[in-house]
C-alpha cells in the first residue's frame, strides 16, 4: 500500500449519485484500492441532491462495484475503502451547503492526515461547472497556499469557443491553469498511451511517419448504440460537438505531433497544440465539400429492430442534429503536407470500435508484380477499444506453385489473452489527478484551438440551413462519406471487423 504523502487527499464527488460515479469513478477507486496504489490517507466524500444517509449510499455504491468493477469484489479491501466514503447532501447553489462540507472536509483532514490536499470532480451537468466553482472560491475551499487543490472536470468543456471562454475565465478565478483538470476519458486509454511508444521508440516507424511514406490517416470511431437516454443531451451537441472536438482532435494530435523535446508534461502538450494550430482553416466551401453530417434512421442491429434518431426519447420530430460526421482535413506543416487525414465518428454503426488506420503510399507498378495480381496497400493500425493492440498488412507470394500475391497480417492484441485484464481509462486519469500529472488532461490553448475548428463547421451548417444525410442503423453512415473518399480514389477501412483478411 502506497504511503507517499503527495498522493493524500479527500476527493470531493459532486454528482455522486450519476452514472459516472457509479459505473466509472467508485470503481476505479476500488480497483486502485484492489491494486494496493490508493494512499493510506484518503477519503472520498460524494455530493448529491437526494435523501439518503452514507450507509445507504455505501450499499448502493458497493452493488456497482461488483457490477462494474474488473476485479472480483474482494470484501476486506472493500470494507476498507467503503469505510471512507461518506455521503453529503446539498444543493450546488446553496451557500449553507458549502459552509457544511467545508467544516466536514476539515474533519476528515484531521481523521485521515490529508493536509487539506483536495480533488473535487465535477461529475456533473454542464450548466452546473460555473456554479460549483464560483462557490467553492467564494467559500475559500479552492485556496491552495498550505496544500493542493485540483478540479477535474468532464466535457463538454463549453458547447462553442465563446462559452468554452467564459467558463475557461471563471474557473481560472478559482484554480489555476496547472490545477484544472479537464478529463477526456480516451486519452486514459492504455493504446492511446502506447502511441507515442510505437512512433518514437521502433526505427522502422518513426522514418516513414510522414508525407514521403503515407498516403492518408483516416481515425475512426463507431458506436453500435444510439442516444439511449441522452435525447435531451444530445440535440444540443451531435456527434461534432460530441466526438470531434474533443475525442477525435486528440487521437489525431498524438498521431501527427512531432516528437517531444522530453516526456514532461507541458513539451508534450505543446507538440500537440501545435498540431491543433496547423489544422486546414475550413472555409464555408470546404465544409460544403468535405464535411459530411449524416443521422440514423430505423434499422438493425445484431438483428434487431432499432428506431431512428427522430423517433428516441426526447429528440424533435423534425431534429437535424448529426449522429454521424465525415470529414477530411490536412494538417500544413512540413511533415504532413498533402496527406489526407479522414475522421469519421457515428451511432448505430455495425460495431463498436474506435482505430487509427495509416495506409502507406503504392509501390511503383512494376510489370513483373503486375503479373503476381494486385497489391493491397500496406497499413498499420492502431487499435484503441474495444481491442487494444496493432495491426500490420504487408504483402508476400501465397505458398505454392502460382505466383499470386496476398496481404498477409501481423495481429497483436494485448487484451485478447486469457489472464490479459487492461486497467479502465479512470483508474489511470484518476491517479494522475493526486499525483498531479496532466500529462492526459486537456490544456486550455488545446481547448481553444479544437473550438476553433469546430466552429467554422458548426457555423457553416447554421448559415446554410443545410440538409442532413440519412443512414439506416446498422450501416458504416451515409453514402456521401463513402463518396468523400471515392472523389479521391480511396475507400474507408472499415472498423470493428474481425480481420481484414476479406479486403
């Protein structure tokens, strides 16, 4: 069990009572607990609006752990940490509130030697973040001249560049920028980890990670569900605002930032802004042309009969918000200029994953390979989730007397073994928080820059009025982000499949 001071703390849950604390946060206390890395000293107090006393609380807790946990519920370390969890009920815009948990957040540090060291994670609506923060520096709770305190928040970070500003300037009243702790749950990812790994420490990978060598990236990330019960949600943000601006910027960052001078946090965070920086301004034209916006209409999936977008809880009759979006891009420096990169994102695709697909430039035609058949291009892909591993096509003769060529694939996946148990994006984020690493977390100019993008988009489609593709549930989105490829002579690589043995 870990004694290192710097890592004890109280953690403040608000919205302790949400789905995030329950399927996410609580079980990856317990699995830090289960793996001996939790401090001694630490406690977490969860804030909610409901009626109801920490014992209740810890049995409904203790049913989630055991539901969502990727450990066995071993029941002494349970009991260990569940006896430092305690229940807090308030309202977010009561003074008094505060006032209380305060006084109770300075018992617990006497209890449990935490220095005053605090983690509040806002597990909570968006519109509630200004709230939050604005009481806690009312209430001195965000001071940290005698100890650290953190904020960690989930996205969306704002809903456009301006309101992303505005929350940005309040929070920053509060905490500063090194204390601010804005969680995107894929870069927890253990392969989005490994891809700096991959680039940086194999010669045959890193000298042909540029224009001479590749001839597109495409980042796909598909999901088999719909909104499910986040209709309400949803019809503010669409898939742009959703995916793209946050999860899909940053796979493409760490695909494409240069190396670091160092591993530090901030050389590593600057390469990335970097790339942010360099993204194609997407002018109403090249919207118009190379963004396409697509929603799901009725269909299957898996064999069963599913509703479309309109039809869900608490979405319009007559809603164009996008659940699906295609769209190609450059990133203009000189290591990347004139190579595609292709992202697609989409709900009620035919499977569930999320990859990063870098196809390599043909060989010259050369009559004597002519004669073997056709080559497949050479690809690497990097598989995030559900798979987490890499996968490499290259060609050779196929064994016997004919001379054909075939595409033959190298798999390696680190999470497909028998025993193979990957630790959960939140256990890794979490840690991180007390230890005070941001490596993973969101710096506010890399925030800044992905509303930027995001925006020119989103501000098109409001100017245009324009239409919005239809796909049916259970197809890789509308025919139009098969086009957007095929204008120039390409074609997606189909994510979540088996094997790409069939190409």
């Amino acid at each position: 069990m870990s004694t290192n001071l710097n890592l004890s703390c109280v953690m403040v849950i608000f919205g302790g009572t949400g789905d995030l604390t329950h399927r996410k946060l609580i079980p990856a206390l317990y699995n830090l607990k289960y793996e001996g890395i939790l401090p001694d000293n630490f406690a977490v107090i969860s804030v909610g609006r409901r009626e109801k006393t920490t014992e209740t609380y810890r049995n409904e807790i203790y049913e989630s752990v055991k539901s969502f946990s990727r450990f066995k519920m071993d029941d002494e370390k349970w009991k260990e940490l569940s006896e430092r969890i305690y229940y807090h009920r308030q309202d977010f815009s009561d003074d008094d509130g505060y006032i209380r948990l305060n006084d109770f957040l300075n018992e617990l540090d006497k209890k449990y030697n935490t220095n005053g060291n605090r983690v509040y994670y806002l597990a909570v609506a968006p519109e509630s973040f200004e709230t939050i923060v604005g009481k806690l520096h009312k209430h001195c709770m965000a001071d940290n001249s005698n100890s650290w305190r953190r904020v960690v928040i989930e996205k969306p970070f704002g809903r456009d560049l301006k309101s992303a500003q505005f929350l940005n300037q309040k929070i920053n009243e509060a905490f500063a920028e090194k204390d601010i702790y804005r969680i995107d749950h894929y870069l927890g990812k253990e392969m989005l980890q490994n891809i700096m790994v991959i680039r940086f420490a194999n010669a045959f990978f890193e000298p042909i990670w540029n224009n001479r060598f590749i001839d597109n990236i495409q980042i796909s990330s598909s999901e088999m569900v719909g909104v499910e019960n986040r209709g309400g949600y949803y019809e503010k943000a669409g898939a742009l605002r959703d995916m793209v601006q946050n999860h899909m910027l940053q796979l493409l960052t760490l695909t494409a930032m240069e190396p670091p001078v160092n591993l530090e946090t901030e050389s590593i965070r600057d390469e990335k802004v970097k790339v942010l920086r360099s993204l194609q301004v997407l002018t109403p034209e090249l919207v118009k042309k190379n963004v396409v916006r697509g929603q799901y209409g009725p269909g299957k999936i898996e064999g069963r009969g599913v509703p479309g977008y309109r039809e869900e809880e608490r979405v319009s009759p007559d809603s164009k918000t996008e659940t699906f979006i295609a769209l190609k891009t450059y990133v203009e420096n000189f290591r990347w200029s004139g190579v595609p990169f292709y992202i697609r994102t989409g709900k009620r695709m035919p499977a569930k994953s999320t990859e990063i697909v870098i196809q390599f430039k043909p060989l010259p035609e050369i009559l004597y390979f002519k004669e073997y058949g056709i080559m497949e291009p050479n690809l690497l892909v990097i598989k995030v989730q559900p798979q987490e591993g890499i996968f490499l096509q290259f060609n050779a003769k196929r064994p016997g007397t004919s001379n054909i060529i075939v595409p033959v694939q190298m798999d390696f996946c680190q999470n497909c073994h028998a025993g193979s148990n990957s630790p959960e994006a939140y256990e890794r984020l979490l840690y991180d928080v007390m230890r005070g690493d941001s490596t993973l977390f969101t710096r506010w100019d890399e925030v800044e820059h992905s509303w930027r993008f995001v925006d020119n988009i989103a501000q098109v489609w409001n100017d245009e009025n324009t239409e919005i593709s239809k796909y049916e549930s259970g197809k890789w989105g509308p025919k139009e982000a098969d086009e957007l490829l095929a204008r120039d002579n390409r074609k997606w690589w189909n994510i979540g499949e088996v094997s790409f043995k069939n190409i």
